[in-house]
C-alpha cells in the first residue's frame, strides 16, 4: 500500500482546528502566523470631544464615509457625560462605577489591564493613539500598552505633544496634527507588510472649550442656531435645584467664556442667552469642521492604501452638550442634549451601509464590539454588549453622574432621574420623570408639584435604578 497523503483542503481543515483548541486553551499564538490564515480587521477608533447629537450637518465628509458608508445609531448615549469617565467607559466597556474613574481627576484609577487596547495589544495588534487621552494625565507619561502615540495636552493652538516620549510644543491647530499623525501611522501600516492588525484611537480636541475654531473656518459660514423649546424654557421651577440657582444667578463656567470676557462671570439673561445659543454653536460647530477634515484624510488614506476593505471604524463623542436648554450650558446633566451624542460604524461586508440603528446603545458597546470582531480574548466579562450581536436589544440603559451626583433610567419612552445629597449614603434630594415621546425637550417634570399623583410606578423605578447602579456584567441593563 503506498503511502497516504493529506489533500491540502484537510490539512488546512486539521490545522484550523488546532488553532481554535489551542485558544481555547488559552494558548498565546504567534499573532503574524494566526493573521496569515485569518486576517482580523483593522480597528479605528474617532472620539470627539464634547460634540452633541445633530451637529454631523457641518460634516459632509463625515457623513460621506461614516453616515452613508455605514451604520448610524439614532439612540446613542454615554453612561456618563464627562470626558474622562466616558472615555474609561469607552476603553474598558465598564460603568463608571465599574471601573472607578469617576471624575476627571481620576484617571489614574483606570485598570489599564481591562482595557481594549490591552487585550488587543497582547494579540498581536499594533496599538496607537493620537490627540486626547485622559483628562490630566501627566502628557510628559506614555499611554499604557500603545506601541505608537502623539498625545496632547487640552489646548488648541501650539499644543504640548508627546511623540513618542519627545514632548515638544507643536505649532499650528492641533486638530490638524492628529490627523498628520494618524495619516502617517496608516501609511506606515499599509507599508509594512507584516500582516500586523492595527488598533488606531485618534481623540481630536474639538469642539470642547475654549471655543476657538482654526484659522481657515474663523468666519466660515454655519446654520443658525435659532433654539428650541428647551433653550427658550423660562421656568425652571420644576427643575432640581442646581438648575434653579444656576438659572437665578445667570452664572457662567469660567473655562468656556472667550479670554476677552473672563472678568464677566456673571451676565444677565440676555447676554447669557446671546452666548448660550449664537456664539458657542457657531464655534462648536466651526471647531467640527477641523474634525471632519480629519475624518475626511483618515478614511481617504485608508482607502486609498486598500486598508478600508477590513478596517472596522467607529466614530463617537465622549458626551454631548447643552446650548442654553433649560438655563444650562455644559454637560454633566441628565438631559438629552447632554448624554445623546452621534455614533456610527463602518465595517464593509459586516455592517449595512446607509442604515440607521434605532436600538438603545452607548459608549459602553464599543469595546465589546472590538472584541468581537478582532475575535480577542477578554479577561473580564464586560458591562456593555456587542453592537455587531443583531439579537441583542436592550430596554432601558443606566446613566449616572457624580458631583452633581444623580442616576437615571432612560428607554425610548421615559427618562427618570435621582439627585443625590452626596457620593456615598445615596440620600435622594429631588428627582425627574419626563414622557420622551410626548416631550421630547423635557419641559414637563411629571414628578413636580401636582404631577406627582399621576400614578407613576415610582417604586418600581426606584428599586430598578438601584439595582443597575450596582450591576456588573451580565446584570447591567
């Protein structure tokens, strides 16, 4: 009898397997050898900074390659509107108080080995950042488990940036920096030729304050902002009492006024509303122009390289924010304009071009959906869901907030809201119901005054929200 001989179809079909036993093992493969035989997407990664939902009308290019050329989620929210405690969440797929960073200033307390560019990093992945990494980080320190990264500090114009452990002030728009940078990685990548996936999270500092658009968008032309019912709202009686005093006082955030205007902490209504709903719009919006040329460069060296064929994009903001409704201009409240942001996802051949999503998502499904599609292995379970899992819908999605501490429960159908005296004993001071389908813009607090008799399950709520604010993995909502 003559010696047998594998057909080359079973020997792939026996090394297949092995590969899949040995990972579920546990086994750390060679990450070139794995991609030779089953090439794992490219990951890009865009996170704005403060830009709320319905802004995208100044970003064709965006819209262009993110909008039309992929998924648009119409009900996207972050679980908490502050920058670093969402973009933890977005790293690490956690709640807040999961992964403990709760304010700005603590971002030293993320557990860098739960994040996605950890995991990714140990597969095989070139990791890189450019633009933003967490609110007072020490930008002289490298970011953890990135093997590329261009990190700036908050400024706009002639930024501190750390290339690579050479800090140096850069000049120019730092916007347009980071999209120099990551157009230079993706060349690179695309050269090399090593079969090496690549994770590239790009965090332009646009549109946050101060509201300084670049140079060549100074006076370009931009919608009007005229209002809407929530930023004409006169009474806001019915509003917690932060909102009452900030309203009464007609106070604004020292950080967002113009540095000709720093003396004026205090306006009356009318210049307040001037600022609130003409200048800070029109800059914000202006700021997102830069961001769109950035999208715009990214996706075109992508394509031009091929590597768009097998690159996963994602395009979120760390949180959204109020111009003037309900007397407020910031984030870090419940209300719409607060916690929605935009989000879309491009993956050809896995994810539908020009479709909206209208499920319930957030920032927390990002890293989960990393790790599907690149197929890493997780150490941890996850708060978040998988946006590539088409069975999974969610009913209703936590929010929650410290200092001014609040939680809330929102769905498509109803918003409620708790405020807190303080971080620890959870005593409940005031709280918020709004009939989103009836009252979109939150004008009508149904728990307020007379309202409260109109049989809401109040309890329930209560109870609901308690047990999400201490949920982890499978119990999170």
């Amino acid at each position: 009898m003559g010696r047998y001989r594998a057909s080359p179809g079973w020997r792939r079909a026996l090394i297949s397997g092995l590969l899949a036993l040995m990972v579920v093992l546990g086994l750390h493969l060679d990450a070139r050898r794995v991609h030779s035989m089953h090439p794992r997407p490219n990951v890009v990664l865009i996170v704005t900074d403060d830009q709320r939902v319905g802004t995208l009308g100044v970003m064709p290019r965006t819209r262009y390659w993110l909008v039309r050329g992929g998924t648009y989620f119409s009900h996207a929210y972050v679980t908490t509107p502050l920058c670093c405690p969402s973009r933890s969440s977005i790293f690490t797929g956690l709640y807040a108080h999961n992964h403990h960073v709760v304010q700005n200033v603590y971002g030293d307390r993320l557990p860098q080995q739960l994040t996605i560019q950890h995991y990714l990093q140990r597969a095989g992945y070139v990791t890189a950042i450019f633009g933003k990494y967490l609110n007072y980080w020490d930008v002289y320190r490298a970011p953890p488990y990135f093997d590329r990264w261009g990190i700036q500090e908050p400024v706009h114009v002639n930024a501190l940036f750390n290339e690579q452990g050479r800090v140096e002030r850069v000049p120019g728009y730092s916007t347009d920096h980071v999209a120099d940078d990551a157009v230079e990685f993706i060349r690179e990548r695309a050269a090399a030729g090593d079969g090496r996936p690549f994770f590239l999270y790009v965090a332009p500092h646009v549109p946050h304050a101060p509201f300084r658009p670049p140079e060549r968008y100074a006076d370009a032309p931009v919608p009007p902002f005229r209002g809407d019912p929530a930023t004409h709202e006169l009474d806001v009686s019915d509003k917690p009492p932060f909102v009452r005093r900030l309203e009464r006082t007609h106070r604004v955030e020292h950080y967002q006024l113009p540095p000709d205007d720093r003396g004026q902490l205090r306006w009356d209504r009318a210049q307040r509303q001037r600022y609130f709903t003409q200048i800070i719009p029109t800059q914000q919006e202006r700021m997102l122009m830069a961001a769109d040329d950035l999208v715009n460069r990214v996706m075109s060296t992508l394509h031009s390289t091929g590597l768009d064929r097998n690159t996963l994009v994602i395009y979120i903001s760390d949180n959204g924010f109020l111009w003037g409704e309900h007397g407020l201009v910031s984030k870090s409240w419940p209300y719409t304009q607060s916690v929605q942001v935009p989000m879309m996802m491009r993956w050809p051949g896995h994810v539908p071009a020009g479709a909206v999503d209208d499920r319930l998502v957030a920032n927390i499904d990002i890293a989960p959906t990393i790790a599907q599609a690149t197929g890493v292995q997780i150490d941890a379970p996850m708060d978040g869901h998988s946006l590539l899992d088409r069975r999974f819908r969610r009913s209703a999605l936590l929010l929650e907030h410290w200092s001014p501490t609040w939680a809330s429960l929102i769905t498509p159908g109803y918003q409620y809201v708790e405020y807190y005296h303080d971080w620890g004993l959870r005593h409940m001071t005031f709280r918020e119901y709004y009939d989103l389908r009836r009252d979109p813009w939150e004008l009508h607090n149904l728990l307020s005054g007379i309202a409260t008799s109109q049989g809401l399950p109040l309890e329930r709520l209560h109870q609901q929200l308690r047990e999400y604010e201490g949920c982890r993995a499978f119990t999170c909502p």
